[in-house]
C-alpha cells in the first residue's frame, strides 16, 4: 500500500483560476519525497487537499490507505501535519501547547504529560520548555510546531515550506529533526523552494508548475535527465538577447534558457563550450561579466522543466554554504 496516491487531482476556484490541474502522485511508505515549485504553482493547495483542509474539485486521492472524499476523519488520526504559520498561542509555555495538543489527540491527563516531554525531548526544547512561546525564535517556534504535529505519533508527516524564513543554523537543526523521524519509518511529505536541501534529503521529487507537474523523480534521476553539462553566462545590461543569437551556433548546444542578464546552456562538453563562448562574445564586442562551468543541479532541472529558476533558491543556497553545513 501507498502512504499516497492521487489520480487526476484538481482544484479549480473559478473557470479562470485552477490551483492544481488533474495531478497524479505516488509516495511510498517511509519515503521523503519534496514537492517544488514556485509561488502559486500548486504546492500548497496539494497540501491542503491532501491533509482535508480543502475539498477537490475531482480526481481522487488515498492517505495512508483511506479515502479522501470518504475516510477524512481516518486520515486526520493518522497524519501530522506543520503548515507554514505556526499556530501557536504566543502566551503558552512550550509545554503547555504540548499536553493541550496531546489531550485533544485523546490522552489523559498523565499520558499528555509524558508525551509532551518526549517531544520536547525530541525537538530539544526542554530547557525552553517553561518559556511563553513568543519568546522563542523563529528555529525554537519551527521545532515547537513540529513536535506538536507529531504528539499522536502519525504514520505520515506533512511539512509545508518547514524552513521558510529561518537563518541556516536553525534550518539545520529542523532538518536533523525531520531526518531522525524518517530514518525511524515515517513517511515525509514536504514541500520547499531550497532545492539544494531537497536534492540533499528527498528520495524522490516532483516539480508542479502551473498546477501540473512537470517532472518527477529521484535527484539523481532528474539531474542525469538534462543529459548535459551547464554552462551559466552573465553579460552586460540589454546584451542577452545579442548574445543568444550569437551562441546558438555554439558546437554542442542542446538547449538554452534566459533569465535576467544571464542566459544558461546546455551543452555536450562544457570545458570545450567555455572557451567558444568566450571567443564569440569577445569577437562581437558583448559585454562577458561571467562565466562558470557545472554539472546539473536540481536548480538546472528546475529551470529546464520550468522555464525559470526558483527564486530564492540561489539565495538559501550561498547561505548554507556561507554558513559551513553542507
């Protein structure tokens, strides 16, 4: 049994706006499996149909073997679920949030007690624990969420955007946490536009776009589908198109994709293509800022199935490198 599976998936809000249009996904038990895409391509509408937020316009779905349409309240005891605001009540302690949420998932009093210090252990908020929730940080508040999505042990997890906005450090300690709990069996469905950590941590990915999805797969399997190595080349203001034409005589090029003042290539040897590129831009007097030469990542994948890169991407990126993680 699939932990999910959709069939024709859709969403439609109007005649003109359709959030998700007739989306198939399989996630396996004990999978992590990362759902990209930029603003407004569908994510978290899917994640809300999935986690009975939201109704579906048609298609169907299963979670966890149960119906969507039919089962919803089976599917709300065996899932957890940490949408992108927290609610959390600023004025409880961390542990109080813990054992009212435990207590509302049905355990008594003293269960609720000794459930709440497991996932505080967990996250490790214990010494936080006897703290108001609004003095904690954005890293301390993520984790909060998390245990309490968690309290009534669920067999699937879903993660909208989990490390959205927090410094690199606390976006760390979030995913050793998510790590932990999917190496202990649980099923990780997460969605996120910081591809270098979906490449690093999903066994497989789907990018939806437009409210289709455009492509799926393992990172390894996405990254060896562009079949060729990347060539990224910035240039001066109002040069890309100039330069586009002039490039697309380049030996070996497969395809190529503008964005800003840099176009990106896709070529067959990228060493050989960099001195070409060089050689035709200098010799038609266009602006060269720079150059660079790389092997695909999930962020040419994305481009290329897409059409655009996914922003912020690049941002997370630098600064979890910046920040000596990864």
């Amino acid at each position: 049994m699939r932990a999910i599976q959709t069939e024709r998936l859709r969403k439609e809000y109007s005649d003109e706006i359709i959030a998700v249009d007739g989306i198939d996904l399989q996630v396996e038990e004990g999978e992590m499996f990362a759902f990209l895409g930029p603003n407004g391509a569908g994510k978290t509408t899917t994640v809300r149909m999935l986690t009975t937020l939201l109704r579906p316009t048609s298609g169907r779905a299963t979670v966890a073997g149960f119906d969507l349409l039919q089962d919803q309240h089976a599917i709300r005891r065996t899932i957890g679920v940490a949408l992108q605001e927290a609610g959390l009540d600023p004025l409880s302690t961390g542990r109080e949030l813990l054992q009212l949420q435990a207590q509302l998932c049905g355990l008594s009093t003293t269960d609720s007690k000794r459930r709440a210090q497991e996932m505080l252990e967990l996250v490790g908020l214990t010494d936080a624990s006897e703290r108001n929730v609004k003095t904690y940080s954005g890293g301390m508040k993520r984790r909060l969420d998390l245990a309490s999505a968690l309290v009534h042990e669920p067999r699937i997890l879903f993660l909208d955007e989990p490390t959205e906005g927090l410094d690199p450090a606390s976006r760390q300690s979030v995913w050793q946490e998510v790590q932990r709990l999917n190496q202990r069996g649980m099923t990780v469905f997460l969605t996120t536009h910081y591809l270098e950590e979906a490449d690093r941590l999903a066994d497989r990915v789907a990018i939806i776009d437009h409210g289709y999805v455009v492509a799926e797969g393992t990172p390894a399997e996405l990254k060896a589908s562009v079949g060729s190595d990347v060539v990224t080349v910035h240039v001066g203001y109002g040069m890309v198109e100039p330069a586009k034409s002039l490039l697309s005589t380049l030996e070996g090029l497969r395809e190529t994709r503008t964005n800003g003042s840099s176009l990106t290539l896709f070529v067959e040897d990228g060493t050989q293509a960099v001195a070409q590129v060089i050689r035709l831009l200098d010799g038609a007097n266009v602006e060269l800022g720079a150059v660079s030469v790389a092997q695909p990542s999930l962020d040419e994948v994305f481009l290329k199935a897409t059409g655009s890169r996914l922003e912020g991407a690049a941002a997370a990126t630098s600064e979890d490198n910046s920040d000596g993680n990864h």
